[in-house]
C-alpha cells in the first residue's frame, strides 16, 4: 500500500491484480483493517453513479482477487485470505502481511528504542515506502484519511532517523537527508530545528543560523506565524555557543560512539558484549530507559546464541551486572526468555570453561528468576557465591550475593538474613568502588533495619543512599528513600502519612518499574489503615497484584459480611516478595474480624517466624505494624 497498490508472491514474483476496480477493492479492504465491508459499501466507495450491474461486478473483482492472491487453492476450496462473511467481504491478513501494517510497527518500536536501535528501525520502516501510500486512490474518500496517516508517519519517521543519528554523533550524515526533507516539506518546525542543530555540530555554526532564518522567514511571510518555543530556544543558545547544544557527553561521547557505529560491522561479537554492559549503564538512568535497557539487553543475548557460539553468550548474559533489588520482575515474559537463554547456555558451556563465567550466568539465572519458588533458582545462587569465593573476586561476588538476596523471600522471617546479605555487599562495595552494588547494599539494609524496627540504622543507610544518588545520577534512589520516609511518618504515627504515600507514589510513575509500582499505593494506604484501625473505604483504585487481600477489606467497608467472609476463604497464600508479611497481616485481621479461625491459624502459621518483625517495613516502602500485634489479635480467636 506504500505505492502503486501491488502485491507479491512468497517468492517475490507480483501477482497479477488485473485493473484498477480490482486493486481498488483490494486497498479498500485492506482500510478497513480486517473488518466486513459489506457490499453495498463497496459499490457505493468503487463508483460515484454504481452501473446495473455493481454486484455482480463486485463478485467478480473478488473472485480474480482470489485467484491472484491464492493461485495454489485447490478448485472450489474456501479462501483463506479473501473471505465472504455475511453481507459483505474482508481480508484476512496480518500485519505482517501488509507493508502499510510493518512499516507501522517499526515507526512505533522507532520512537521509543535507543538511538542505535531507532536508527536500524528507521531505515527498515523508510525501505517500505515505494511512493505515496495507496497511489492512485489517495484522494478517494475511504483511502484519504489512512493515507495522510500513513504519510505523517513517515514524515515523523524520517526526523526520528536524524534525532537518532545526533544522539549518535551522526551530525554530518544527518545533513543531506534534513535538507530535503525541509525542501520538500517546508512547514516541519520540527525538522528545520533537526537541520540547523546537524549543521552546528558539524561545525557549520553560520549555514545553521541561516537555517533559523529561513525558517522564520516561511513561516511568518507564508503563514504568520512566529517560530515556536523550540525552534527560538534554539536559535538563542546557537548564538551562545551553548554547550548543550553539543549533546549528552559532549564532543567526547558522540565521537566516540559514531567511530563505534562505523566500526561495528567489523567488531559483531565485540559489539554484543558491549551492548549488554551498555544496557547496564543504561538501565541505571530509570524511565523509559529502563524498559530500554532491558529489552536491549535481551535482545543482545538473543542475537548471540544463534552464533554457536556458548561462551560468547555467556559472557553477554553476564556483562550485565546491575543488582535488582525488588523481587517481583518488572516483565516476566522477557526475564523468563533471559533465564531460559542462560539456562541454555549454561548447559552448552565446554568443559574448561571458567569458573568465574559460570558464577555469573548462575547468579543471573538467581536475579532474574525473581518471586519464583523453585528451588532451582536457589540452588543457583548459592552456587555462584560459593565459587566467587573460592576465586576471591569481589565484583563477582558482589553480583553473586546479589542474586542470593533474590531467593530469600521465599518465606516471612527473613529480615535478618538479607541483612547480612546487605552488610557483606557493603564490605565488599566501598574498597572496590562498586557504586551499583553500594547503592544495592545501603538499600538492603535500610529495607531489612526497618523490618526489624531499627530504624535509626534505616534512617543512616537512607541518608546514605541520597548522597550516592546524587553525587554518581542514580535518579531511582530517591524514588526508593521518598518511600522510605513516608514509611516513616506511618511508623512514627504522622498525621500526614498517607499523603506522603501519595507523593512518594507520583515519583513512582514514569519510573520504569512496574513490578513496583503496580497496586503499591493502595496497598499502602490499606495496610495502614488496618494497623490503625481506621475505615478502609478506599475510593477505586488499581490493586494490581494485590487485590485479593484488599478485596475482604473493601467488601467489609461495604458492609457486606457475607461477601468478605468468600473472598477471604479465596484469598491464596501470598506469592515471595518483600510484602509477603503484610498481605499475610491483612488476611489474619480480616480472619479475626469475620471469625474465620482456619484462616487465622494458616496465617498465624505462617508470620509465627516473623513475629519480632514489622510488617511490610522489610519493603523499605509501607507497613502494616508489628506482625506480634496480628499474631496476638487472632490468637483471642484460636484460644
């Protein structure tokens, strides 16, 4: 649809579509996205006065349709492809199947993928475009809307290739296509902003003033507009010698990564490795990219394999060493596609082999098998730090304990263990300058301190974890110590708690961490009213991962008994994590309030190792109150 309206064989020959009335019901059911165009719809778009014989015409386009578009369909078979339902017809492709569909999916992936991603994306989705999309039939009323769609897309496409090439320090190579892009399509504020930031730092500071000019004088003569705030903004710091204008990193950065860029093809193992510890770095600035970085990540790993090549996979896979700290993933799908590649690898591995690369396709299998109860991942870890002992390399026994401290919330009670995880992390982190894993200590201990009361130690490791955050940009560890001290004010009986939780909860969005972030304000706010026993009419809120514990409480602020006394007996046991202890709170003081002992006996079973602790506070983020207050409430129950 991209062009002249065609279509090609698996082998790329073209099938023979007939006439214009034949391509015309083609691209029409192609708009209409897979949905029936009935037929009367079809006469009315393919002619402005339908002759007598419309249908029968209609009929007849379809049936040479389905010839050209599934020659090997055998005599009198249904077609697959090209079907008559009820009143009308409808194409049965997939996206895939169609450029207009493909080039959608890489513009959309292209506008959110890292620059050197965004700018393979481009080129592949510019590739599909043979001439305006659906020439011949743009004007017609059924095509024009998708048309000028299809056309914006490509318009924003190509100033997304040259935000990408500047990102990568591709200025000069950003020019010629800016250029007529701009000539061709002269209102684009956009790309006449694109075109003079190319010339600037391709060292052409006059030619990108001029630019500014240009665009100023098209559209104030032409239109009457003045430029927007963008495009001044600009022209200002040009005239400064601004030194942002010189991009993230400066000179340094953009050179180095457009020499990397032109020398990739000769360096594609190199290149592999390189990514996934860029990933790294990458994953540390939070956001958006962080989602970016995890799929880069997973990405390089899948790109290796094919390779043959286990070790190099290996040491992919274990290039990545930033330490996680919450136990629930943020994408399941995508770490369980990396623990099964690890998993894989693992097993490819030849004898002689390292030890140390092992230790840490181990340890990533441990990390990135977050809230699971197999064993396996368990097992796992603790193979891992045993063998980074044995070598003494404390940076990969760092990444070892790390993905240890994964695999011990399997149960309530475990505080103190993730605390002397946390400590040893620490010993370990601030000889050798490990600054992630100092920051993965610090936020250790002031989780596991707070879950066994001490906070005066959680307040200095808080203290602690600003000051790192700051002075190296880890932007997530305010989001981390913000919840922190909402915890706090929960603890310390503060009337303004649950609007720390709010304002802790705004930082949370948009900070790529949806593992976190989903149902956690809610619960918060739950957990202390019930430790408070206050009112836990909560207004509508999005309980995520959470809902059947809150779902008692919400029934019972309805005043419907019976239906909180089902959806306690529903409630399943809580899954690992650094919440298990609260949501087990909730279910004991609902079983309490709705008398239902043999919930209160499984629950008491299980916060009975957990009893000098406080419940939810080992999350570092909300609590419940001392889990010796529930187990003494449903104990009034059993007795």
């Amino acid at each position: 649809m991209l062009g002249p309206v065609t279509a090609w064989d698996d082998h790329g020959r073209p099938a023979n579509l007939k006439g214009p009335r034949h391509r015309a019901v083609l691209a029409r059911l192609i708009v209409a996205g897979g949905r029936v165009v009935p037929l009367g719809v079809l006469i009315d778009d393919l002619w402005p006065v339908p002759p007598a014989n419309a249908a029968g015409a209609i009929r007849t386009f379809v049936g040479a349709l389905r010839r050209a578009l599934e020659p090997d369909r055998p005599p009198r078979a249904p077609s697959r492809l090209l079907l008559t339902q009820g009143p009308g017809y409808a194409l049965a492709a997939g996206p895939d199947d169609v450029d207009a569909g493909r080039f959608g999916q890489l513009a959309t992936a292209a506008a959110s993928a890292a620059p050197g991603r965004a700018l393979d994306l481009a080129a592949a989705g510019l590739a599909c475009w043979r001439g305006p999309a659906y020439a011949g039939f743009a004007d017609e009323p059924w095509a024009a809307a998708e048309s000028a769609r299809l056309t914006e897309t490509r318009l924003g496409l190509v100033e997304r290739q040259a935000e990408a090439q500047l990102a990568l320090g591709l200025a000069t190579q950003a020019v010629p296509g800016l250029q007529a892009h701009t000539a061709e399509h002269p209102w684009r504020e956009d790309a006449w902003r694109l075109l003079a930031l190319a010339l600037y730092r391709s060292g052409r500071q006059a030619d990108a003033l001029t630019v500014v000019g240009q665009a100023r004088a098209r559209l104030g003569d032409e239109l009457g507009l003045d430029p927007g705030p963008r495009l001044a903004a600009l022209e200002t710091s040009l005239l400064r010698h601004d030194p942002a204008l010189d991009g993230p990193g400066g000179d340094v950065w953009a050179d180095t990564a457009a020499a990397y860029q032109q020398a990739a093809p000769a360096l594609a193992r190199t290149r592999l490795e390189a990514a996934a510890t860029l990933a790294g770095s990458l994953a540390l600035a939070g956001g958006p990219r962080l989602t970016d970085a995890m799929s880069q990540r997973l990405a390089s790993i899948e790109a290796a394999e094919p390779l043959g090549d286990p070790v190099l996979t290996a040491r992919v896979i274990g290039n990545f060493d930033v330490p996680g700290i919450w136990p629930v993933s943020d994408d399941p799908v995508l770490a369980g596609r990396i623990v099964a590649a690890a998993d894989r690898t693992l097993a490819a591995l030849p004898a002689g082999t390292s030890d140390a690369l092992r230790a840490r396709v181990l340890a990533t299998i441990a990390l990135e098998s977050r809230g699971s109860r197999d064993p396996r991942p368990g097992q796992a870890a603790a193979e891992a730090v045993a063998i980074a002992r044995r070598l003494s390399d404390p940076r990969l026994l760092a990444f070892a304990l790390a993905g240890e401290f994964m695999q011990t919330c399997y149960r309530p009670g475990l505080a103190a263990a993730r605390d002397a995880i946390g400590a040893e992390i620490l010993d370990l982190a601030g000889p050798h300058g490990l600054v992630n894993f100092e920051v993965m200590g610090h936020l250790i201990r002031l989780q596991a301190r707070s879950g066994l009361g001490d906070f005066a130690a959680a307040d200095g490791h808080a203290a602690a974890l600003d000051d790192l955050g700051e002075r190296h940009e880890r932007p997530l560890v305010a989001v981390f110590t913000a919840w922190y001290r909402a915890l706090r004010a929960a603890v310390s009986g503060a009337g303004d708690a649950e609007a720390r939780y709010r304002q802790a909860a705004q930082l949370l969005d948009g900070a790529g961490m949806p593992g976190v972030e989903h149902g956690l304000l809610p619960l918060a706010l739950l957990s202390h009213r019930v430790w408070r026993h206050q009112p836990t009419n909560l207004p509508s809120m999005n309980w995520g991962p959470y809902r059947p514990w809150a779902q008692p409480w919400l029934d019972l602020a309805r005043g419907d008994q019976p239906a909180a006394a089902t959806a306690l007996r529903r409630c399943p046991d809580p899954p690992p994590g650094l919440l298990t202890e609260a949501l087990w709170c909730l279910a004991a003081r609902a079983a309490v309030v709705l008398g239902d002992a043999a919930t209160a006996r499984t629950a008491c079973d299980a916060l009975r190792p957990a009893a000098a602790e406080i419940a939810g506070a080992a999350s570092g983020l909300l609590t419940a109150g001392p889990v010796q207050a529930y187990l003494t409430d449903a104990q009034t129950l059993l007795s």
